[in-house]
C-alpha cells in the first residue's frame, strides 16, 4: 500500500467511524479504497444516489434509506463509500441517522467514507465528534511518471524527452488530477506530433483552469525577463545562483528548496517587475494571490480561503507565489480588532505556513513600507532574504533607458544616454518609463522621429512646447524614503551595488507629477 493508503488504514484500524474525502477523483479513490478491503479482508460496497448501495438491488437511492440497510450490515467488516453526501449534510434526519450510525460503526469493524468534490470547510456540530475530514492527494511524481508511460505507450518512440527534461515535464503536471494530467499529455502530443519540453508551457496554461475555480489566485502569464530589468544587478545574482534549486540535482545535494524573498522599497523602481521576471527565469508557473479577496464577510470565510489558496499553490508547486503589497494586507495585525480578529487569524495562518512548508513554493513578497510588517514576518526562516529597492543610479537609469527605448524599436545607441542618466537622477523606474512614453507622443505629434529633445523637454520642460518640468516622485516623498533607507540599514540587502542616489531638491510646485 502507499503512504496515504496505510494512513487511511490506521484511521479504519483506529475505529474512526466517518472519514471525509475531499476529492474529484471518484476513480482513484475508489482504487485506494480497493486496495484498502483487499489487503485487509474486507468488503467494499458503494452508494450513488442514481444507483443505490451496491448489493442491494438499487432500492436505496435514498441516503436515509441506504444509512439504514449500512446499520444492519455494518457488522461484516467492510467499508462502505457513498459518493455526493455533502448537499445532505444540512438535513437534520440525515444527520441524526449518521450519529447513530457512527456509535454503532464503533463496535464493527467497518467504517464509512463521505467522498465529494466539495471541501467540508466547516463539520456540522452534530458530526464534531464523529467526522474525519481528509483531503485526497493529488497525483505525485511517481504517479504521473506511470501515467506518463501508459499513456504514451502507443507512441514512445516519439517522446522527445531528455532524463532532465522528462523531470521538469513532470513537474509540470503536478496539480493536476490523474485524468487532467492524461488529457494534457494526449493534447501536447497530438498539437506536435510529439512529446517534448516545449510542451511544457501547454501544460501550464491548462493550469489556469484549476485557478479560475478559486477566484483567490490568478495564474499570472508574463513575458518579462530578467534583462527587462534595469540594475539591481546584486538581486539578479542571488536568484540566477537559485535557478537549478528546483531540480532532483539540488535534492540529491541536499539543497533545500529556496522559500522566498521579500521585496521592499520605493514605489515604481521594480518590485512588480522582478516577481514576474523570476518566473520566467526558473521557468515555474507565476500565481499571483490577492491578499483584498481574502477577507470575507461570513464568520471563518476568510481563514478558510487563506487555507485553500495555500493547498492550492501547494498542489502546482514548484512555483512562485506573488503577493503584492503585503504592508498593506496586515499592517493592522496585533492592533485595532474591529475585524473580530479575522486578520490575526489569517496572518497567523499565513505565518504558520512560511514556516513549516515543505512544498517547493516559492513566495515573492513586495511592499512599500516594511515598518508596518509584524516583525514575526520578518524573522529568518520564513523569507531567505530581505531585499531594499532602492532609487536607481546613473548607470542604471542608463540601462533602463536602454531597456525600454529598445522594447519601443528605437536603438539605444541613437541617443546620449550619459547625459539623460544625469537628468534623470531621483527618477523611478516607472517615471522614467513615463517620460518615454510622453516623449514618443510629442515626436508623433511633430511628426518626426524620437530625439534627445523630446525627452530632454519631457524632463526638464519646454516653454515652447507648454511642457513644465518634470517632479520626480522622490523630491515629493524625499523625507519618507530616507527613512526607508534608515531602516534597510542592518536589516536588509541592497538590491543593486551601486551607491544610490541623492534625492534632488522639490521643484516649482507647478512641474508635473505621476504618482507611481
């Protein structure tokens, strides 16, 4: 028998008498379950509301009908399986029925299974005693490995896969029930004509589906890379020396599985952008997880959907969990409780999870301001490291011009970009991206091509052309992020090597802005 399989057993052994089983997968619940009787000697009957009770001559679609024909039989060791209960479970016959039924099961050595595609996120009270609530794994790596080779039997001439590559394959297909996975493996063959690692993409895009049932994680599909990324060029070290850390290679060096970063500080200098970019550069799927759709009006909605989101990462691990703007999510925790404690459960949760997680998900926290983190999130052991985002310097506002000038098909080389790097110190990321933007709308406007005085005028202003000058976010918020920088000092790594900038002087009130 298999791990969970000799669980299950323990359970039946240990007189448990309802055991709960949170699946889809009717099929390979019913094989553990076969399993179970053969190897211990016991009968396996089943109950379907359109079929009845197996063995019984299908009089018992009705559930209060089959509880009490499984009473008079229950004394033969067996195990009885009943499919959909869970739409019942707010009948008060039916749960009476199923009190009774438990004390009695407790003598036998039967047990009775609730199997449904449903989670049980709360037991009835009536059942708080009686009821064991597990939920059915999804296939592992051994799993889809034998289904992988049933189901190319027909045409393993055509697998394309190297040992590496049929591994991140697989790693591929994990979250996927065994049916799902069958199908994705079918379809990436009949799309190619054969099996290789660039389906591997079309099997995460089958992921999506899985997601869109949660409405709490959103498989995020990014194109951006890490030479989108202007500077940061420390940070970019660290998770290039990490991209193999996924792999049988790293487990069999004893590695541990990398467990996340937090990414901080000011706005619109590339957080956001580097979470999509490692994405691409381990080639893991991005979910990203809306902390705001969380919290829920009813009582144990939102612990319940923090819950879900985690098992839900978990079962298309390995990959990146991206959670933006984490300071705004539980800056109250440990403070005003007008939410009945709602968030301190959640973050006690979300904590307990960082901590003890085994499963190779790797979270990528950003925030604007870390001082209003609980410090048990900043604690070793539940991030690998603390990063600072800090204003870019002249060499890296170089870079990102030449990064962003090159995306919009105009060759960096075409502009004096020293000089614009120098104009641009205390800009942001964004804004710099802005000032382009801007830049390309007046030259299209003149109808001629972009030039070092569109962006010039964009950032120091043209009279002639109504332009005023551009103020840079920083001069606005010059005092908040020095304190950002007080704070990084000691407790985080800076991102980029580069000294950073001074932070010019608030210009003429009338200069134009872009909140970022």
């Amino acid at each position: 028998m298999s791990p969970f399989e000799k669980d299950l057993s323990l359970l039946i052994r240990s007189r448990y008498p309802i055991i709960y089983l949170s699946t889809l997968e009717e099929d390979r619940s019913l094989k553990t379950l076969e399993n179970i009787a053969r190897s211990e000697g016991r009968e396996l009957r089943t109950w379907r509301c359109t079929s009845g009770l197996s063995g019984s001559g299908g009089a018992t679609t009705d559930l209060l009908a089959a509880l009490g024909q499984i009473s008079k039989e229950a004394a033969k060791p067996s195990l009885f399986m009943l499919y959909d209960v869970h739409p019942y479970l707010e009948n008060p016959m039916i749960l009476r029925k199923l009190r009774d039924l438990a004390e009695l099961l407790k003598t036998t050595q039967s047990a009775l299974f609730l199997v449904s595609p449903s989670p049980l996120v709360k037991v009835p009270e009536e059942l708080a005693d009686e009821i064991w609530v597990v939920d059915y794994p999804l296939p592992a790596i051994s799993d889809l490995s034998a289904l992988m080779d049933r189901t190319t039997s027909n045409f393993s001439d055509r697998v394309r896969l190297t040992p590496s590559g049929r591994e991140r394959l697989l790693e591929s297909l994990l979250g996927l029930t065994e049916k799902a996975a069958e199908r994705v493996i079918l379809k990436a063959f009949l799309a190619g004509g054969e099996l290789n690692e660039n389906d591997i993409s079309l099997i995460q895009s089958e992921k999506k589906q899985i997601l869109r049932r949660t409405g709490i994680l959103e498989y995020y599909t990014s194109g951006e890379t890490l030479e989108d990324v202007g500077g940061l060029d420390v940070l970019k070290k660290w998770l290039k020396k990490r991209g193999d850390a996924f792999s049988e290679e790293a487990r069999a060096y004893c590695l541990p599985s990398p467990r996340g970063l937090i990414l901080f500080g000011v706005q619109g200098c590339g957080k956001s952008l580097v979470a999509k970019a490692v994405a691409n550069l381990w080639r893991l799927p991005l979910l990203r997880l809306d902390i705001g759709s969380v919290f829920g009006g009813l009582v144990g909605e939102s612990e319940s959907k923090i819950r879900q989101a985690i098992s839900v990462a978990e079962s298309l691990s390995p990959c990146i969990l991206w959670i933006d703007e984490l300071d705004k999510a539980f800056a109250g925790v440990r403070g005003y409780q007008g939410d009945s404690g709602t968030q301190n459960r959640v973050f006690a949760t979300f904590i307990t999870w960082l901590q003890e997680k085994k499963k190779p998900v790797f979270v990528v926290a950003t925030a604007n301001n870390p001082g209003e983190l609980p410090p048990e999130l900043l604690r070793r052991g539940r991030f690998d490291e603390i990063f600072f985002v800090d204003l870019p310097g002249k060499l890296e506002i170089e870079e990102i011009f030449q990064v962003h000038l090159a995306r919009r098909q105009r060759d960096p080389l075409n502009y004096d970009l020293k000089s614009l790097a120098k104009q641009c110190e205390g800009m942001s990321g964004a804004e710099i991206e802005q000032v382009i933007i801007d830049a390309l709308f007046e030259a299209f406007t003149e109808k001629d091509t972009l030039k070092d005085e569109h962006l010039t005028a964009m950032i120091s202003g043209d009279k002639n052309r109504d332009i005023e000058p551009f103020v840079p976010l920083s001069s606005l918020m010059k005092e908040d992020i020095e304190s950002l920088r007080s704070w990084a000092r000691g407790r985080a790594r800076w991102a980029s090597r580069q000294a950073p900038p001074e932070i010019p002087p608030l210009q003429a009130a009338s200069g134009r802005r872009i909140e970022v």
